[in-house]
C-alpha cells in the first residue's frame, strides 16, 4: 500500500494534489471518498497504538497483507477515525484475523456475509458509540468510522476487492461499515462480553460473519417462547444461508423483547464457532 509518496507535509501543498481523486484512481477506497492522510494525523494514531510505526500487528487475508501500525493508522485516517479509536480497530482486526474466525473465507465467498462487531464495556462509552436507537443505521461517527477502518484494511491490505479475490455475488451495505456496541446501560440482560467470563470493566470486540439486519416483528407473543419462537421461524426461512448450511446467527433484542425475556427469568447463552471471534482491548 505505498501512500507515502502522497503523504502531505503541510496543508499548503493540499491545493497541489487533488488527493481524493488520487485515492480513487489508485484503487484505496471503498467507493466513498476518504480523509488524506498528513503525517501529523497518523503519527497520533501510531502514538495511541504504542509507537514504533513498523510494527506488524498481523496479516489480513486474503493477500495475507502485512498490517503494521502505520499502515492501520493510515487507513483509520481516510475511514475518519479519531486516534482514540486505535485500540479498538486494532483489536478487531486481531479477532477478525484469528484463525478461528476464517477471514480467508470470508473475504472470498459468493455468499454476502460481512464482518459485524460488537463492541462490549466501558470503551463504547469513552468514544461514545451508539446501542441504542438507529445503532445500525447512520449518525453516530464512531460506529460509522471504526466499521469503515475495517472495511479499508479488508480491501487494501487484505486485497478482498471484487471481483478479484472477493467473488461476493450481490454483496450488501454491510460491507460499508458493520460495527455497533451493546446497550448494556438500559438492557435488562447481563454484558454478552461478561457471560463469556470477562469482567464488566473489561472492553472487548465480538466479531461474526453475518447478512445485513433482517426485521423480526412480533406484536402477539408476551413471554419468551413465543417471542424466541418467532425469531427461530424467521432464522430458519427456506433457502437463508443459516438454514441451508448449519451457520451462526446474531440475535440483537430490542429493549421490550430483552425485558420481556428477563422478566421470565430467561437468561443468553454465549456461542463460538469458526466464524466467531472475540478480542480483549
């Protein structure tokens, strides 16, 4: 990823070089523009990250591209990142590149899956990411960027570009930005992160291959087997991906179904598999 010969070393030279259009015509995009990279914006995420802008920090599939600390502070700078996101992106490309999450399949495959992550603990807050209302939807810049940091390491260090070596057939606008935190201040539930054993003042990132948010509605059912009931019809759809191939599903309650469940005394169990991983910030 040479970015450095467009490297700024002072806002007075911006005028010179149209550098979005740079950014597009050499392919560092994701279809949108991006923030140019000067040096003082990414030696302040390098800073954040611990120096030493060498340092690898992993490989990312499909190219099996090398991620140094420079090179993800450069792609968190054109996501819109501000440097205090560092630990966070960083810590979801290391659940995302763990073996067991199998980022080589699926940065490659027809089916439209997309990396979602979920952040847990008091990070969310800091950075003040959204839970809540719209969580998946547009408006919150840290959701936004740290998802879309994501996606550019995916595309321009780990090489998943269609049609080359993503052979994604339609895609989804997941494949954007993915990346929310759980409303842990109003659920009624305990922290997903906390029963899988990590304490509540811990910060972590869940990462899963999942489609883009599917609406289950039900406004009948009044205890958990009915409202679950309804959730497992929609997950179980002739022809859905899950149901044909045995994958794993995400399951995000909205507050009155969350209570309703609580109230019955119902509590979540955790589930891993080769396409789930979970990270400590």
């Amino acid at each position: 990823m040479a970015i450095a010969p467009f490297l700024l070393e002072s806002s007075s030279k911006i005028a010179e070089v149209d550098l979005v259009e740079v950014y597009f015509e050499r392919g560092w995009t994701d279809g949108l523009p991006v923030v140019p990279p000067t040096p003082d914006k990414i030696n302040a995420v390098v800073e954040v990250l611990g120096g030493d802008p060498e340092f690898v920090e992993c490989k990312v599939a499909p190219r099996w591209g090398t991620l140094t600390r420079e090179v993800l502070a450069i792609n968190m700078v054109m996501a819109g990142c501000k440097p205090e996101y560092a630990p966070l992106v960083r810590a979801a490309l290391l659940a995302l590149t763990d073996y067991r999450f199998n980022l080589n399949g699926v940065q490659a495959t027809t089916h439209m899956a997309s990396p979602l992550v979920i952040v847990n603990g008091p990070v969310a807050r800091a950075i003040g990411m959204n839970g809540g209302a719209n969580a998946f939807g547009s408006g919150n810049r840290a959701n936004a960027t740290i998802g879309r940091a994501i996606r550019l390491i995916m595309l321009n260090v780990g090489g998943g570009r269609a049609p080359d070596l993503d052979k994604c057939t339609l895609g989804n606008p997941a494949k954007y930005t993915y990346c929310v935190c759980e409303n842990e201040n109003d659920s009624p539930l305990a922290p997903y992160h906390v029963e899988q054993g990590y304490a509540p003042d811990q910060s972590t990132v869940f990462a899963i291959a999942a489609e883009a948010p599917h609406s289950v509605t039900d406004h009948h059912c009044n205890n958990p087997e009915g409202i679950l009931d309804t959730m497992c019809s929609a997950m179980s759809t002739i022809a859905s991906n899950t149901a044909v191939l045995s994958g794993h599903c995400a399951v995000i309650l909205g507050l009155e179904h969350a209570g309703t469940i609580a109230k019955y005394g119902w509590t979540r169990n955790g589930t891993s598999g080769s396409r789930t991983a979970a990270s400590r910030l």
